[in-house]
C-alpha cells in the first residue's frame, strides 16, 4: 500500500498523526509546506490518501487540494482546519475533499476517519466514473435484457408500441430509445420525438395540446396554435399515462390512428401528420375496457407490439449501478464533486422496495448529494425512511416519492406517519428538519433553493392528499383548503401521478 502523505507546518501535530498511524500498521510520509508535495508529485509518487492543514506559510491546502486533484481526481484528500476555517472547509469540500478533519481532533477519529479513506481508495469502483459516457437506459438483470432485445428488433420499424410498468419505472426513457433507434431517429431522418402526459392536462386543454386549435376556436385562443401530432410530423408522438385519456378523445385519437387526418379545435380543413405513436400506461388497460372507461378498439389498434418494463424491485441487482450513475448526475446538476457510496449502504438500497420505482431511487440520490455530511455516503447517511423500512413496511405502506419535473432533495418526513395521523399536530422537529436541508443546499451552492423546495413541499402534500382520496381531485382540493382549478393546476406544473 502506498502512504498516507501528512501536510502540516506544525511539527507536533505531524507527530501525533505519525505515530498513531504507526500502530494501525499504516505507511506515512509527512510534509512541512505543500512546495514539497508538489516536488514529490513531480517525482513520481503518489500518496495514497492526503490529510493537509489549511492554512500553512509557503502555500495554501486549499490550493494543493486543487492542483492534486487536477494530477490525481480519486485520491480522498482530508482537509485539517481550526474552527474558524470551516468557510474554507465548505469550500473544500466543493473543491473534492473527502472530508474535514477539525481542530483540535479526537485521535481515535482521526484514525478511523483517515482508515476510512484508505479503505475508500483501496475500493476498485473509484476509479473515475465521471469521464465514462452515461447509457441510455442502465439494466444488467435479465428483464432489462429482453426490453433491450425488443428495442432491438424494433429498431428498423414504425410499428405502434405501448408500454406498460409501474410509475416512475423509466417508461419514457424506453420511448425515447424506440424513437432513437427507428428509422425516424438520429440515424433516420431525425425526426422530432414529442410527449406529452395525457393524465397531467386538464380534460378541457387536453384536445388542444393535441391537434392544436384555430384562432378564435375558444375565448383566449388569440393565435393558431399547431398541436402535438403537428409538431411531431415526421417523427414519434409518446402519449403517457393513456389509460387516463378522456373518454371523448379517445374517439378522435381512434380517427388518427386509423386514417392519419385530423382537425384542430374549431378547424373545418383536415390535417394529415405522419406520426409513429409510442404509448404508456400504469393501469390495466384490459380492466379499463372492462369497466367500460376504455375503447376496445383503441386499445387493440395500440397493443400491436407491448413492451413490459419491470418495476425496479424485480431488478435489484440494477441498483448499485443506477446508484452511482444518479450521484454522479446530481453532483454535475448542482456543480459539486460527486460522492461515492459504501457497499454497506448499497446492500441495504437493494433491499428497499421502491415503491417509486428508479424516479424515487433517483430523488434519493439526489438528497444524498446534499445531505450526506461527508463524500462517501455510508449506512446511517441514508434517508431515514429507507433505514426504518422494514419496521414501516410492517405497519403500514411506504409513501412514493412524489413525481416532479426536477429531482429535488426530498424533505425527511416519514411516510407511514403522515398517513396514520394526517390531522395530528405537525411532529416535533421537522421545521428543524427542514431548515437542515436549506442550509446543505445552500452552503453547497445548489441552484434555486427556493423554487426547488416549494416545489417539493407542494408536491407532497398533494401527492399525499391524493392518496388519501384515492386519486379524487375535487375531494383532495377540499381537503387541503385549496381551489379546485389550483390543484388541477399545480399537478399538471409538478407533473405528479396521481
């Protein structure tokens, strides 16, 4: 094993740390200025952590921190600071430390934190993840094969396809693959893939959005608008969510399919657009036409060739992958070094259902990014829902994770407690909870914090009034004290399942 290298301008502290690594049988070399850290980098060695003070004459740690992650990105630095240095030590932390070590320190935490970071660059998964291009869908287990085997041999057609699966299981991503590889795609005629969540649009805009609307057609439409099968012409139209589709339209989007000619709202000449329709749903769509809330006939001119994609916990050995591809998204979207996950915490990710599916492994990853205290996430960093899953599990069913346009840290509220008591006083702490993670997403820079958690906040409470309602609108509006046109209006703005 290489060395730990100890850069300080103090000869005591050098000392202690020395001596206590010696015990654990662990390799030192120790450095007075960061000067003779670069020279022994320019020679040729390398350490195999870097524990470096902050502030020492001849150089800054700040600045060998960033020229020794330029030479070497995956060795875990430690950054050693006196309290009135933690500014710098934030800004160590953005600059890729492995974590800060405070002064004066606790040797046997010292000890265990510096071993920590051994045992971390010792690990073959740290090598730099970062530079490797990001597949279009992630999926080793065997029902992720076949999906791909089928978007293989669809690859050359037009055929209609719907897809079904779970909520937030990737259905979109798997429409975006069929359209890429067609004939209509990036080695075809490039054509437009356009979506649109037929559930997300109000019954009344829902006509418009598709097949647009004339000047005039209704009070507001001060312009024409061209509708989504227009814009997708010469491509690929994914209709979400299908089986929520009013009845209605149903009947016009049967007229499309069968012949290609439509109307927009308040037009009297038809339109022709040649559209390859990709279609998804989480419902049973034969229990739809059961219940006599779809058309038989749409239903069969859709199910030409259907494409099942897995809920993730049919795909647990897919976690630790998506895991490590979403912290590193996270970590690029708010401009901070990707954190690094224990295989502790992996097993215990790969053993949560997910009720969510990936979009909530991806939310969780996202609060990782800005809560986890230190860049490797360990057991205990985990979200508090998922650490208490098994006994929540038993009691009562895990909330999903709500559905929202921009993964957002979520707030650590427990699911099971906000069903079992909705009309108790709020739990003692959360204001606590969430001032939390206002101060981790802005200490670390993250983008918009206010948008971002007023969003979350919206989308839980009504993603859990509406499962409380059963999905009734009008009744979650009542309950949450709001207007019917606004709860109508924010699912369609945070794009919640419902």
């Amino acid at each position: 094993m290489k060395p730990i290298w100890i850069v300080d301008d103090d000869q005591s502290i050098r000392f202690v740390l020395e001596k206590a690594l010696a015990r654990e049988q662990l390799p030192v070399r120790s450095f007075a200025n960061p000067r003779d850290v670069l020279h022994a980098l320019n020679d040729g060695d390398e350490p195999q952590v870097l524990v470096s003070d902050i502030r020492m004459p001849g150089g800054s740690g700040l600045d060998l921190l960033s020229q020794v992650k330029q030479r070497l990105p995956g060795l875990p630095v430690i950054i050693m600071t006196a309290y009135s240095d933690l500014d710098s030590a934030v800004s160590a932390f953005q600059g890729g430390a492995f974590e800060y070590l405070p002064k004066p320190f606790d040797l046997t935490k010292a000890t265990e934190l510096i071993r920590r970071a051994v045992d971390e660059s010792l690990r073959e998964e740290v090598g730099d993840e970062r530079h490797q291009p990001a597949p279009e869908i992630l999926g080793q287990a065997p029902a992720m094969q076949d999906v791909f085997r089928a978007i293989g041999r669809l690859s050359q057609s037009n055929v209609t396809v719907l897809i079904t699966g779970e909520s937030g299981s990737g259905k979109e991503l798997v429409a975006r693959a069929l359209h890429r590889h067609s004939p209509r795609g990036d080695g075809g005629t490039n054509g437009p893939f356009i979506a649109i969540n037929t559930a997300a649009i109000p019954k009344d805009l829902l006509e418009s959005e598709l097949f647009g609307h004339e000047r005039g057609a209704f009070t507001g439409a001060q312009t024409m608008r061209r509708g989504r099968f227009e814009q997708a012409d010469g491509g690929t139209l994914f209709l979400d969510e299908i089986g929520d589709m009013p009845f209605d339209l149903q009947t016009r989007l049967l007229r499309v399919l069968s012949d290609g000619q439509f109307y927009r709202v308040g037009g009297h000449q038809p339109l022709k657009a040649n559209v390859r329709v990709i279609a998804a749903t989480h419902q049973n769509l034969e229990q739809r036409v059961r219940d006599g809330a779809f058309r038989e006939d749409l239903f069969h001119r859709l199910n030409v060739i259907r494409l099942r994609l897995p809920p993730l916990r049919e795909r647990a050995e897919d976690i630790p992958a998506l895991a490590r591809f979403f912290l590193q998204k996270s970590a690029k979207e708010l401009g901070v070094e990707p954190k690094r996950i224990t295989d502790e915490a992996l097993d215990k990710l790969k053993g949560f259902e997910f009720p969510g599916n990936v979009r909530q492994l991806e939310n969780v990853c996202h609060w990782l990014t800005v809560m986890a205290p230190a860049q490797v996430i360990e057991l205990k960093d985990l979200p508090p829902e998922l650490l208490g899953a098994m006994a929540a599990e038993a009691a009562s069913p895990v909330l999903p994770t709500p559905v929202m346009q921009e993964p957002v840290a979520p707030l650590p509220v427990s699911a099971p407690a906000v069903l079992a008591a909705p009309a108790a006083p709020m739990p003692a702490g959360w204001l606590d909870d969430l001032e939390g993670v206002a101060r981790r997403m802005l200490e670390s820079g993250a983008p918009e914090v206010w948008d971002a958690l007023t969003r979350q906040f919206e989308a839980r409470l009504i993603h859990t009034a509406l499962l409380i309602t059963r999905g009734r609108r009008i009744e979650a509006a009542q309950k949450l004290g709001i207007g019917r046109n606004t709860i109508t209006r924010k699912i369609q703005e945070l794009q919640i399942d419902d």
